[in-house]
C-alpha cells in the first residue's frame, strides 16, 4: 500500500463506524480496476468510490446501447453510440471528490493489472477470467469476478495464497463484568448475569481489573472455551492466587490468514460454494455449472439465448449436462438451466443493485482485511420473480413481446416481456422517506420505469433536508445541494435518469397530522407503498395505514453491514406488526447516578448533564419569563423534581452569590465551570463513599461495592491535566453560549483566570440509612430540601428576577459540528466519570456513536438492501399470489450471512365460531345512492343481517358510541357520524371519509381481537 491519506469524517461519518478508522485508512490507499461499465460494473463502482478508496479506473471498450438504459444509471439517450467508460466518468467523478477516477477504453492487459490492488471484472468471458485471474493471482492481485443474467447472479473472490483477515466480523469486541474464577485446570470464569457474555467460540480474551487472583491481569490474552451464556472455561489457574472479586474480561481479536484458489482450479470446487438460500443448495450448485455452459454457449453462437427459443434452451441444457458427466452433481436441476436460458438476455437494475453491493463489500474486504471474506464461489437467483404462464396466458413471452425494439426498458423487457412493462409504467407508488435507502430505490424505480407511463406516478416525501455527512451513500446528492430538501433533489435526479418518470417531491413526515394530505382517497389511488425509514414509530404507523387501505407494503433498513428486507402481501402475508415491546435498553437511573459499570452508562450520564444545563436550565428560565404560571405548574411536580427545576431557574438568575451566579463576564463562566468539575467529579464522589464507604457491607454481610457496583475514587483537580482540561475549556464555552457570553479556547489563558479560584473544602452531608436506600438509591427530601423549596417560591415571586432581559440561549445537541463544544464536554464529562469508576475510556469517534445515538451505514448495505425490495416489487406487480413467491431476507455482508425465507402467513383468530386476520374488516357504507346517513340503529342491523353478529358496545378509539348496558338508548336514532360528533366533542375533519370503529358481539362478547368497522362516510 502507498502512503496513506486523512480521513474526511465528515463525508465518511457514518461509514466510520461500519469500517473503522485503520480500515478506511488502508482503503484509502488503495488502486482499484472495474472492467465493465454496464448496469452491474456502475453498480460496483459507484459503491467502492463512496466507500473512498484511492482510485479507481473504469474500463470498458463497447458503445452505449439502448439496453444499457435499463440497468445504467449514469447514462443518459444523449450517450448512445458513445463508450460507455467514458461517458460514465464525469458522473462518478462527482460522487466522491476525494477518489481520482479515470476511464479506459481499451482491452485490458496484463502488464496494466500490476498497478492495481484489486481487479474487478464484469460482463466479461470465461477465458477473460481464467488468464487475468491466473495473472492476478501470481502477483498478489485481489480478484473478483461478478456477473448477472437476467434473474441469476455470480461472484467469485481469488485474495491469492495468503490473506490476513483482520476482524472477521467488525463487531466491537466483547467484554464482561466477572464473577467468580475459580482455580483448576481448566479454570471456570463466570460473568455476571446482567447479560449473557456472548464471546465468539475459541477466541481469546485479557483480563483486567482482577482483585486477588491478579496474575491474569498481566497475562498475554488467553484462549476460552464458551461452556454457557454465563461462562467459559480459560487454560490452568490452579497455581494462581485465590480470587476475590471484581475483573473484566475483554475479547482480543486474532487475525486469522485464509488461501484462495485460483479461478481456474476454483471451478472443480463444489466445497467453496456459500449458501444465499439453503432452500435452493441443488440451485447453487446447478447455477455453478450453468453459467460456465453460458459461455460455452456464447462462445460458440457469438450471442446469448434468446428468451423464446426452445432449441437455444435445448443446446444450453447439452452443455451443461456435459460439463456435469465428469463429476455428476447428486441433483442437476434441468428446469433451472431452462429458465436461465430464457432469461439471461435480461438486464435488470435490482439484482445489479444486490450483487454490486455484495461484490463492492468485497473490494472494500480486499483492500482493508475487515471482515471475512468471500470464500469463495456465490450464486443468487430471484427465479421466483417470473410469473406463471399456467396461471395467465397473456403473460406467455413470445417472439415480439420480448424482442429488443430500442427501448430503454430493454433489459427488462427480455425477461418479463412488453405487456408486464406497460403495466409496471401505469402504477401509482408512494415511497416513504428519501435518505440513503430512498435514493436507491428512487434510481431503480426510474431503471425500471416505474410510474413512467400513462397515468404512472411516484409520490416521495421527505422532511429533511440535505447535510454533508448524508452524502456518503444518498448517491443522489451532491455538496452543492447541501441544505436543500432530500425529496426535491432525488426527485429532480429521478427525471435527470430518466425522463419519462412522472414524479412528486413532498416535505411531509408521515403521522397523524399529515392525514389531511394522505387521506382515504389518496391511499385508495395507490398500487402500493414502499417505506425507506429509520425509525420503528414511523414504519409501524405507516403499516396501520396500509392494513387500514389494504395495501402491499416493502420495507427495508440496515444497519453497518447488516440489512432486512420484509414484503407485507394484503391477505397474503403477516403485516409489520406493533413494536415488540422491550425495556431492556434503558439504563437504570441509579446505574447512571450512582453505579455505572460500562462506558455507555457515563455517555448516557454526559449526554444527561449536557441536556439539563445548558438546553432545560435555559429553556425553564425563558419559560420562567414569559409564563406567570410556571412556579405553580412545576410545583405540581414530585417535590424533588420541583426543587431540581426551580432551584436551576433560580440559580441562573440571581445576580450575586458564589460561582453558580448569573455570568456577566469570561471569567465567571471559567469559574462556574471549575465549580461543575469539583462538585461532580469529586464532591459527589465523597459524598456518595461518606454514605457507603469501600468497606461497607449489605444487610446480608456481603461486600457493598461488589458485581456491577464499582467503588469509586473521587478525582483531585489538575490544570495539567489534558482531560481536567478539556472539561473545563468545553463546560465554560457552553456555559457562556447559553449567555450570550464568547469564548475562548486559550488553554493558558484559561490557567491564568484558574489560578484566582480556591474551593471550599468539602463537607459531608449527614444523611441517614433512610435517605437513601439500597434498593432505589435515591436521595428524598430532607427537612432542609423542603424548606429551601419553600424560599424558592417566594423568591422566585420577586419582580427584579422578571427581566426579559435576562432570555437565555438554549444549546440544541448537534454531535456533527466540531467547533460547537458539544462532543469536546460528552468526551471529557464521560472519560472523567469513567476514570473514577475505572471503566475503559472511550475515544471521540466512539464517543459519538454512542452519545449521538448514530446507527453505521455504508453504501454497500444500503444497494442491495434496495435490489433485493426491486426484486419483490416485481412479484407484486405480477399479483402472485402464492405466499412461496416472496422472501424476506436478512444479511450480514461482513460475514457473507444470508436468510431468506418465505414471510410468516398473517395470524388469525375467531369470532363468533369464523375466522379472519388482521387483513379483515366489516366495510359498511354510511350512504348509498345519495340516501340519508346510516343510524346507529340501522348499523347494528346491518351487522346482524349480513355478518350475523349483535352489537353490543361501540368504540370509536378510546371513546365509547355505545354500550347496551349503559343509558344510551337515544343515540340509536341518530346517524353514526353525529353520534361521533356528539361523543368526542369534535366535528370529523372534512377530509376523513372513513371512520375506524370497533365493536364487541353477543356471540363472543370476550374475544380481545375482532375486525373492525370501515364506515364509510360517502
């Protein structure tokens, strides 16, 4: 590798997380060759050069083909006839500035590859990957070879004789809190059971932290062997000293080295074939042979089999069988080798997207050694996606419905032919949110030409806007369009592509006040609905809404180098379904105030303290000022909550006092800051060992400070101290930000104004065993509190404090801008906490994803998580109906992990001795013919008449329409919409035309889930 470049964190943030900081910086000095720029070498590219290596060459030496529309998305009509390298460089140039890109129009030779670290090719002959690949692997050559058919892909890794894997799984290192270790051969550890230690089979670990039996704590790491969730076995400590508590132990991850085959030798290996379906092994190792037949096919016939023609089919099946009769596979499945010849004319955008990010994740393997690589034969096939011609004879491909006419849809054409391509313009889609994932799936509904014919639409909607850490893999983006709305440049991008998409950009988030917009018509127009969000809340909302309308729904999102997929079918399939409900994430408040044991307990504690001093300390004041109702409404608080609250106002408006004073200049808010480090890193500390000292014991005789309680060390301030000092220059710029007050960063001017601060001597609070308890470990009010509440409501009433003047300025946490302090106090406040617990710091770019609550992304995940959606949208414009059709996936690109697997069928449940699901409801029109609105009466006998059930109670959310066992004989002459007026007290909104409406029956008055009531208005 060459000399290693800076890294732009804030282009590549998210991805910083994915790769970390030594991979990206080997990555960043690597050269990388892609031959091939049709749909799936552009796939490839655009993702390694997102990815920010050092360079990469394109090459291609064919012209621009109508075809190519289909799949490449840096083309445009415009380039046609023209080499396809060198119209797409200018494009992918542009995605990454800090990549030097350049094309090649040329064969390529082998004396060229020599400068290149990895060689990627694409769309090239079998004889093509033998030479180059024996080349590539003579020289140490990283060499990748991917290609797609139609509905079938391919990818091949050859990373030479030795390869050294560095982190095979990217994951961050597993540690866990001991327990107990007890001597022998081999020696037990045992973990605390706040969670299970999830260390990785036969890997190794270091120990730190031991008390009694500290000889492990100086040890080289030590080979486990995982007995149970709680405890693994390590080498002989029968010679060891007794252990007495306490300990961590720490994952140490080894490098492993992996030898690859070459190509050539590779293709007789059946045992280096990884599973993307463990339902299609016979597939996998069918496909294996057939594409090798494929180029024997177009070899000999200078072209590949045309989608009709049963002799091209025929001769294709020969060959193969040929291939096989050397070393017979136990099943050659024949059906399959058909519908690869019928459909490898084809060229779809989505398996490109899907087998270019897998194929782009293993250049990235190849440059950086994280994560394991391929190893090193793959094959995918999404045959499922063709319809049945049994099931419609229309859909039969023939000669001219599958042809090549100069289309841009060509590609496609060839595999599912012109009617299903005429459909597909006409549908109407509404895609949910237009960040990383959004902007994929925008570019392959514009390939594939969703929404681009008569009456075709795409509705997109958006609410952010666009900032540069997003342009890392949202491709659509560029820096000039930072700050713009995420919508409205994608959209505008999709047109760009392809001309022919109709296409509407909204800036509205999706909930309850935005019904007006997405209402019952406008759901009812729609074909179906895809979701691109990042939240749980806002996916299982928007699966209500589609449940409600009865739409198909795809989602997908990822996670780093882990992605889902999930295709919700109306009465076909399960549907999003409710949040699962966990707590298992929160940290408990005493573990934050008194007994953190991990780095993300003192993040959280940070992130906490930023939130209250300087973002609800101003914001109380400022509403303090404006609200004459603000001391009586917080003492309706828990008193100590009240105290809290009106204690920060108070304290941030009076004008005389010690350092916690109303700032007028720097220095005070030095000061102020240097008051902060003392209480909190060393009075607190004191006080908290005054109330439990080191040697205290539980009611039990047991140590106090054992398991998760660490015993703590109170800190002694020290201006020479880095950390001491990051603390201070961070808290004393935020602290005058909130006044109005500038700054400074002058470390030794700082010092100065120090040197004038002498603290008082600490002095113990003497608390009771009754103030704080063991169990919540909560301080109560004292006596004293309770009188200082009382000062605090009457000096609080004092006019002078009323000044408008005195508005502060609240902090909003934003973890991106480094200038701003934010990170500079999370780092310092948490590392400080953690020092005094003895808890492994954490640097900044940990720090953040933590505190910042950052979920990994990188480009890769995120184009085969959209491939693989393009891929079922394809059946659901086919209308399958078999539930055998579809797949959700799951993946894990670090590992070549693959799940596919048919959805769970919807659950279903009984009434009144029938059975529905979740997709059922009773749709009972209001009005008909222009009649006058439905009573209630007349509901309840429409119920009977046609459903056979009596209504016994009536609910319209959380409100009550009706109950028989209550007084409400008169609503039963009124219409159903004004007994809803009457009821909630409300007119229903104009654009409301249904009304959601649950009802309990006589016939199974206990059943908890019943269908509910469509009602519809008009």
């Amino acid at each position: 590798m060459s000399e290693l470049k800076e890294i732009d964190e804030g282009f590549y943030s998210r991805q910083l997380y994915v790769l970390g900081r030594d991979a990206m910086q080997l990555m960043g000095a690597a050269n990388i060759l892609i031959a091939g720029m049709r749909g799936l070498g552009v796939e490839v590219a655009h993702n390694v050069i997102l990815s920010g290596v050092k360079s990469v060459t394109v090459q291609d030496e064919g012209s621009v083909l109508w075809e190519d529309l289909s799949s490449q998305f840096f083309l445009r009509e415009a380039d046609l006839g023209q080499n396809r390298a060198a119209c797409s460089l200018s494009r992918l140039s542009s995605l990454n500035p800090g990549v030097q890109v350049s094309a090649h129009t040329g064969p390529l030779h082998q004396d060229m590859l020599l400068q290149y670290h990895v060689v990627v090719l694409t769309d090239s002959t079998l004889e093509e990957q033998k030479r180059l690949g024996n080349h590539c692997h003579s020289h140490g050559i990283r060499f990748i070879v991917v290609d797609t058919r139609g509905l079938c892909g391919q990818l091949f890794c050859d990373f030479g004789e030795e390869f050294t894997v560095l982190d095979r799984n990217g994951d961050m290192p597993v540690t866990a809190l001991i327990n107990d270790i007890t001597k022998g051969n081999p020696g037990l550890v045992t973990c605390l059971d706040e969670k299970n230690c999830a260390f990785p089979e036969d890997c190794k670990v270091s120990f730190s932290d031991v008390c009694g039996m500290t000889e492990l704590n100086t040890m080289d790491p030590q080979e486990i062997k995982v007995i149970s969730g709680h405890s693994f076995s390590i080498g002989d400590t029968s010679g060891f000293s007794e252990y007495k508590c306490g300990g961590i132990a720490t994952e140490v991850k080894q490098p492993i080295t992996l030898k690859f085959k070459p190509l050539e030798e590779a293709l007789l290996d059946y045992e280096l074939l990884v599973m993307t379906d463990y339902g299609k092994i016979s597939r996998h190792q069918t496909l294996h042979l057939a594409f090798q037949g494929l180029h024997t096919f177009m070899k000999k016939e200078q072209r590949l089999p045309r989608p009709t023609s049963q002799s091209d089919a025929a001769a294709l099946l020969d060959m193969v069988r040929e291939l096989n009769a050397s070393a017979p596979l136990q099943h050659l499945d024949e059906d399959l080798v058909g519908l690869l010849a019928r459909t490898a004319r084809g060229n779809l955008a989505p398996l490109n997207a899907f087998m270019g990010g897998l194929a782009a994740q293993e250049v990235l393997k190849a440059c950086s050694g994280k994560f394991s690589p391929l190893h090193q034969w793959l094959y995918f096939d999404a045959l499922e996606c063709l319809h049945k011609d049994d099931d419609d004879k229309e859909e039969k491909l023939s000669e001219s419905t599958s042809s090549s006419n100069g289309s841009r849809y060509d590609g496609q054409i060839a595999v599912f032919g012109s009617k299903f391509q005429e459909r597909l313009g006409k549908l109407k889609y509404f895609l949910v949110g237009a960040g990383a994932i959004g902007c994929e799936l925008l570019k392959n509904f514009a390939l594939m030409g969703l929404g681009a014919g008569e009456g075709g639409h795409i509705t997109v909607t958006d609410m952010d806007s666009i900032e540069r850490s997003n342009l890392n893999r949202q491709f659509l983006f560029r820096s000039q369009d930072i700050g713009r709305q995420k919508s409205t440049v994608a959209a505008q991008a999709v047109r760009e592509m392809n001309p022919h998409v109709n296409i509407t950009a909204h800036q509205n988030r999706l909930d309850p006040d935005s019904e007006r917009i997405y209402d019952d018509r406008f759901f009812r127009a729609l074909d179906g609905v895809v979701a691109a969000l990042d939240n749980v809340e806002a996916r299982v909302y928007l699966d209500t809404l589609c449940v409600q309308h009865q739409k198909s729904m795809l989602d997908g999102g990822t996670l780093g180098t882990k992605g889902h997929t999930l295709v919700v079918v109306p009465h076909l399939t399960e549907s999003y379904g409710p949040p699962e409900s966990s707590s298992d994430n929160a940290i408990p408040l005493c573990t934050l105030k008194y007994f953190p044991h991990r780095i993300e307990h003192t993040l959280q504690w940070a992130r906490d303290q930023f939130e209250g001093l300087f973002k609800q300390v101003p914001e109380n004041v400022n509403l303090f000022l404006s609200d004459a109702n603000f001391v009586e409404r917080t003492l309706s608080r828990a008193e100590a909550e009240a105290l809290e609250v009106l204690e920060g106002v108070f304290g941030s408006l009076r004008a005389s006092g010690d350092g916690r004073r109303r700032p007028a200049h720097w220095e005070d808010c030095v000061h102020w800051a240097r008051c902060q480090w003392e209480s909190q890193y060393r009075n607190e500390i004191q006080q908290l060992l005054h109330h439990f000292p080191p040697a205290q014991l539980t009611s039990s005789g047991l140590p106090f400070w054992s398991g998760t309680k660490r015993c703590p060390h109170p800190l002694t301030f020290d201006p020479h101290k880095d950390a001491h000092m990051q603390y201070i220059v961070a808290a004393a710029n935020l602290y005058g930000s909130t006044y109005g007050i500038a700054g400074t960063r002058d470390c030794a001017a700082i010092r100065e104004t120090l040197q004038n601060i002498i603290m008082p001597s600490f002095t113990p609070m003497s608390l009771s065993a009754s103030n704080m308890t063991e169990e919540d470990k909560d301080v109560r009010l004292t006596d004293d509190d309770k009188a200082r509440l009382e000062e605090l409501k009457v000096e609080l009433c004092s006019p002078s404090l009323k000044n408008p003047a005195m508005q502060m300025h609240p902090v909003d946490f934003e973890k991106d801008d480094d200038s701003n302090f934010h990170m500079d106090y999370i780092v310092a406040a948490s590392n400080l906490r953690a020092e005094i617990y003895d808890i492994p710091p954490a640097d900044r770019l940990q720090s953040k994803r933590i505190a910042g609550r950052i979920l990994p992304a990188i480009a890769t995940t995120t184009a085969a998580v959209a491939g693989l959606m393009c891929l079922e949208l394809y059946k659901l414009v086919q209308g399958h109906r078999e539930i055998s059709s579809y797949r959700s996936a799951y993946f894990n690109l670090a590992m070549d992990h693959f799940v596919l697997s048919c959805p769970s069928t919807p659950r279903s449940f009984t009434v009144a001795g029938k059975e529905y699901t979740l997709w059922d409801d009773f749709l009972v029109e209001g009005r008909r013919d222009g009649q006058q609105e439905m009573t209630l009466e007349g509901l309840f006998r429409h119920m009977k008449e046609k459903h056979s059930l009596q209504v016994i109670s009536l609910y319209y959310g959380p409100t009550v329409l009706y109950s028989a066992s209550s007084s409400h004989e008169d609503r039963l002459k009124q219409s159903v919409s004004d007994v809803v007026r009457q009821v909630t007290r409300s007119e229903i909104p104009q654009h409301k035309q249904t009304l959601e409406i649950v009802a309990s029956f006589a016939e199974d008055e206990d059943c908890l889930i019943v269908p509910p009531i469509r009602y519809l208005l008009q």
